[in-house]
C-alpha cells in the first residue's frame, strides 16, 4: 500500500486512487437482493447503482408463528388449529337480561358493572322475562317470549335453546324466575294481566315446563309483568313487579301473598317489567329493570329501596327481562383457535373459520 506524502500534488493522488481501484472487481450494476432462508454475500468491488435489499409488507408479526423471529420481527400466529380450556366465568351469582326491540337477544352480565359481556347468536320473535336458578347441582336459566307466550330453557353457557314447550298462558306471557328452595329449583311463571286482563301467576315444572299450580294474586296487584328472585342462604324468596303502579312485591313463595311491597322512586310512575337475581355465596341480590327508563337498578331485598342503577341505556333497545342464579364451580369453556382468532365450541353447530 502506497504512503501519501504530506507534500504531494494532486494529480499523484489521482494517480493513486486510480491504481487502487484498478484492483478491485467490476462487480456491474447494484440490483435487487430478495432475502430468502440463505445468507447472501456482496463480494468486493465496484457497484454501478443503489443495491435494493427487498422488503415486504407481509413482514409482520401476525404472519410469522409465535416464537419465531425472522430478520428482527417476533411472530405472534398460532400457528394450525388447536383447541383449550379457558375460564368463563367464576362460581357465584351470574345474571341474564333480555332485549326487546332491532335485535331481540338475551345477554349475559357483568354483575357489578352490569355490562354485557355474551350474548346469544340468535333472536326471538318479542322478548319478555328471563330467570332461572340453581337446581341442586348447576345454574339453569329459562326465557319467556312475549307474543307467542312459549317458554325456552337456555343453556347458560351458549345461550342455545335447549328445550321449549307452548304457552301455559292464557294471556300474553311476561315475566319467569323462581330459584332454590333448598332442596329443589321452583320455577315462576306470569301473564300480564294489562288492562282488562286478569293476571296469572303459574309454577312451572323446571323439567317438563307444564303448568304445575295457577293462582290469581292479589287483587292490588294488576299488571305483573316481571316475576323471580333466588336463594337468601336459608329459604326461596320471590318478588314480582307491576308494571302500572311501579311497585315491587315480595310475595309468599307457596301461598303468593304479599310479605312486603314498595313503590320505585325513579322519576317514572310507571314501566316496572324484570325482577330476579340469585344467591352470590353469601346473600341474595336482587336487579330490577324499568321499561320507561332503559335502566338496571340493584334492590335491596329487604326495604326494596334502590341501591345502584347503571347507566347504560342500551341504545336501539329496550330491557324487557333479567334474571340468574348461582353457579356452584367455576365454569369452563372448550375454545378453538385459528388464525390469531377464538371460537367458542359450544357455540358452534357448523364451524365457519376465516380461511
């Protein structure tokens, strides 16, 4: 290698330079590299043009498996089908709300926030009441729909139909609930009774769904349009609303009379429709939901007196029902994944996946 000398001309450093670059290879113009699984080596010597390393827009975490990392990105895809267990929803109190107006469902909810956190995949004709409780060994849930007056038992994990039976009613059918008695899940049944109808309170036979005793309540009350209630630790306790007076009862579970009674104060004078709730492990907790307002209040079981309302008004939609029981163990569900996406087995009849 050639010294430069401090004092040097010009035209030597030319010369030098080009000596210099004499020895090294025409290597042509630069081009484009397109990186594949091999290395690629640029050997030594003159380029004429930009040399373009490709890139891709495909290069992104989403497309490369989890656990791989390929020229610095780290893949998130689960890569094929697999399926596991995932938690649902812990033991305790769960709750049910149906929907009545564009898009008829039933939808599970937060029982703190009263948010929804599932729904069904499927809508009825006019929603109503929804209820239910545990039976001795799991939470079972049950759906009345308002024109047709049939009643439905809904898996509580799916929302799917598991079995139906025609309307027990004479009238339009409103509101069902009921919950444990100690020994067994008793199950309730009414009518409106709006207007010149009389009402109807019917127990229902969890298992068959027929009618198994019909009593007309209390002459006071005129319009039941929400039925249920739950276990307190000790015994069943029911409560029913009046849609035209907005009071709630606490009736006698066997002889249907009234133990206590209160008018809402919530700015309406009329609208009550749902009542129901459930044992949380601890004590009962008893929702209402109002028809006028759109709105879910807790109640407390004993003075009735409000203890919190949410303030979702489910736009587009008006609550008609709500509902539940206590679960006994926590719940799971059996879950697909594919493509970064989560399916729920027990929803699926036909598996759709985003191929």
């Amino acid at each position: 290698m050639k010294i430069i000398d401090e004092n040097i001309s010009l035209e030597e450093i030319i010369d030098i330079l080009k000596e210099i670059d004499c020895k090294l290879i025409d290597r042509g113009f630069g081009g484009t590299i397109i990186p594949n699984k091999e290395d690629k080596v640029l050997e030594r010597g003159n380029y004429k043009g930009d040399i373009v390393i490709k890139g891709d827009c495909n290069l992104v975490p989403e497309n490369i498996v989890e656990g791989k990392i390929i020229f610095g990105v780290e893949g998130t895809f689960e890569g094929g089908i697999k399926t596991s267990r995932e938690l649902h929803s812990k033991k305790g109190l769960r709750l049910f709300a149906s929907m009545d107006g564009k898009i008829n469902k039933i939808y599970e909810l937060d029982k703190e926030n009263l948010q929804a956190i599932n729904e069904s995949a499927w809508s009825s004709i006019s929603n109503s009441g929804i209820g239910g409780g545990f039976d001795g060994k799991k939470l079972r849930i049950f759906f009345a729909e308002n024109v047709t007056g049939k009643i439905y038992e809904l898996d509580s994990n799916s929302l799917g139909i598991v079995k139906k039976a025609d309307s027990p009613v004479r009238y339009y059918g409103r509101g069902i609930g009921g919950g444990f008695d100690g020994k067994k899940l008793r199950l309730f049944y009414c009518n409106d009774g709006y207007g010149s109808q009389q009402a109807y309170i019917y127990e229902i036979n969890p298992e068959t769904l027929q009618v198994i005793n019909t009593v007309s309540p209390n002459s006071k009350i005129n319009s039941i349009y929400g039925i249920g209630g739950g276990f307190d630790g000790k015994k069943l306790r029911l409560f029913c609303t009046d849609y035209g007076s907005n009071v709630i009862y606490e009736l006698n579970p066997d002889t249907f009379d009234i133990i206590n009674e209160k008018r809402v104060s919530i700015g309406e004078y009329m609208g009550s429709t749902g009542i129901g709730g459930g044992f949380d492990g601890t004590k009962l907790r008893l929702f209402y939901n109002n028809y006028k307002t759109n709105r879910i209040y807790e109640v407390d079981p004993d003075t009735l007196e409000i203890i919190k309302c949410e303030n979702n008004r489910y736009g587009g939609q008006s609550l008609s029902g709500i509902g539940g029981g206590h679960q006994t163990q926590d719940l799971y569900i059996d879950v697909l994944h594919y493509k970064n996406k989560k399916y729920d087995l027990s929803k699926l009849s036909t598996i759709e996946l985003d191929i």
